[in-house]
C-alpha cells in the first residue's frame, strides 16, 4: 500500500455508520462475480451473471496505519446482498501467510455468519448481527456471508504483515457453504469437496 501514508503520530480517520465509509482511506478495492469465480460453488450461474452483466459483490476500504515499527490496518467491507446461484453473497475467505497472525472482525450493519475453518477441519459459524465483534484466532480462514437483503459492512483489523493465503479456498472451499432455501439461509456440505 501506499508508502506515503508512514506515520509515527497518531491518525484517526472518521466512520460513517451509515454507509460504513471511512475518510480519508488510501485504497478501495472492488471485488465482482468474475473476481470470486471459483469461490463459488454453481459455475453455471458464474458464467451466466458473467456473460450478462458482472455483478459488484464487495468493496472494501483501507487504511495502513503503518509507523517506522508496526504495520497495523484497518479495512471495511461492505458485502452487498445477492446471490449467485443459491448460495449467498461472501467474501473470498483467506487464511493468514503468517502463522501467528489473528484479526478482529466487527460487524457494523448487516446479517450474515462469519465462517472459520483451520486445516485441519475445525469448522464454526458464527452468526452476524450489527455489533458483533468476533476475534479470530491464528490459523482459521475466515470468510464473511451476507444472509440479508442489506449490505453487510465490517471493519477489520490485522497486521499487514499477516498476509493472504487464498489457495486452499480457491481448492477446496470451506466445508459448508450457505445457500438460499424456502427465503432463509441453511448451510449443506461443500459440493466443491465431495
Ligand atoms: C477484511 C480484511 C482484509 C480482507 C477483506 C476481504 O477487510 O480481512 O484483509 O482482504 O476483509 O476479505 P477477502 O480478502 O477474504 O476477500
Ligand atoms: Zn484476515
């Protein structure tokens, strides 16, 4: 991110609960259907929304708040609600480069889960309302669902030297995914994994 912004004083920035902007930020970063192609588990209804017109699934906004010793940053995502095929609007999910790297997560608007899973298989859902704060431990991928028919807008804090891992999702997916059933959210086994 942009190396200008290194301070060693204090910075604040301001948060519109509204609309879940923040000013100033340094990047915003869009995030469409064909960005998150194989996250999602119906490929058909991946290529037809791609073939008609792409569809914004997410932005998010950052702000690196790096010092001459720290790296610590504050994004803002907003998942606005759909869905492709049945399965609900939703961040990609990554796990952390770093192994010793956590992340608090808090839930400003919305409804949704937040899914965890490590390597190993241990899987949890939490469900999202507004002022859920989830932190989450080293080692679990993390991924944000948007159940409702609102946006969902979390801001999260990390180090920037936590780092992105996206191949495992990319792979194999988390083992549950959130689909649409009778106008509510149930969870079933990834297809992707069977
Ligand atoms: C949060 C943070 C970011 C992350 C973003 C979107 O703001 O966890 O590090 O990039 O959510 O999540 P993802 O990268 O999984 O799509
Ligand atoms: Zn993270």
């Amino acid at each position: 991110m942009d190396p200008t912004t290194i301070s060693d004083l204090p910075t604040s920035v301001q948060f519109n609960f509204e609309n879940g902007e923040f000013l100033p930020f340094v990047k915003l970063e869009q995030r469409f259907v064909s960005n998150l192609a194989p996250m999602f588990f119906d490929q058909q209804a991946v290529r037809e929304i791609i073939d008609q017109t792409d569809r914004l699934v997410y932005d998010i906004r950052y702000y690196p708040f790096i010092t001459s010793n720290s790296d610590m940053a504050l994004g803002v995502t907003r998942i606005y609600p759909g869905k492709v095929g049945d399965e609900y609007h939703m961040t990609k999910g990554h796990f952390h480069e770093r192994e010793d790297q956590p992340e608090i997560y808090f839930c400003v608007q919305g409804n949704g889960f937040l899914l965890m899973e490590t390597m190993e298989g241990d899987f949890q859902a939490v469900l999202w309302t507004p002022g859920t704060i989830t932190h989450i431990p080293p080692q679990y991928a993390h991924r944000v669902v948007n159940t409702g028919d609102h946006p969902l807008i979390f801001v999260a804090s990390f180090h920037l030297s936590a780092g992105h891992v996206y191949e495992p999702i990319i792979e194999r997916g988390f083992s549950q995914v959130i689909v649409q059933q009778n106008g509510g959210p149930i969870f079933q086994s990834n297809p992707r994994r069977n």
